[in-house]
C-alpha cells in the first residue's frame, strides 16, 4: 500500500467515526422543541389539583410550593417528632 492510500483510507475511517457524533436529539411523538409553555403558577383545573392552591395565582403557587417543600425538609421533620 502506498502512502496516499493509507492517508485515504485513514480520512475516510476518520469521517465514518467522526459521522456518528452527529445525530439528531430526539424528542417524543407529537411535540416539538421549543415548544412554548405556560408558567408552572398558571397549571391546570382538574380533579387533581392540590386542595387549597388556585390555578393562576402566583403568590399562592409559591406558598404552596414552600409548604410543600418544607414537609421534605429532614431537619424540620426530625425537630416535630422529638
């Protein structure tokens, strides 16, 4: 083999390994990418919604959010049961 043939075939073999980083990102069926969304605060109105939390009202979003999240807070469930 002569050198301009390796060098050819090494390229080629080079572009081949180098073609599968090129693939697409896949997204589910039936959506797009970038696709623009509501606000979390704004939600849904159906059955199950959280009781107490009004669909639309930030202010009451983000208590609920922090009531919620302060019920996984270990510190502060190891502090009630003592």
């Amino acid at each position: 083999m002569n050198k301009i043939t390796a060098s050819a075939l090494a390229a080629v073999a080079t572009i081949g390994l180098l073609s599968a980083c090129g693939k697409a990102p896949e997204t589910p069926a039936g959506t797009t990418a970038g696709k623009a969304d509501k606000p979390a605060y704004q939600g849904a109105a159906d059955a199950y919604m959280a009781q107490g939390w009004k669909a639309g009202d930030k202010a009451s979003w983000e208590q609920h959010m922090r009531d919620r999240l302060q019920g996984q807070n270990e510190y502060a469930r190891a502090a009630v049961k003592q």
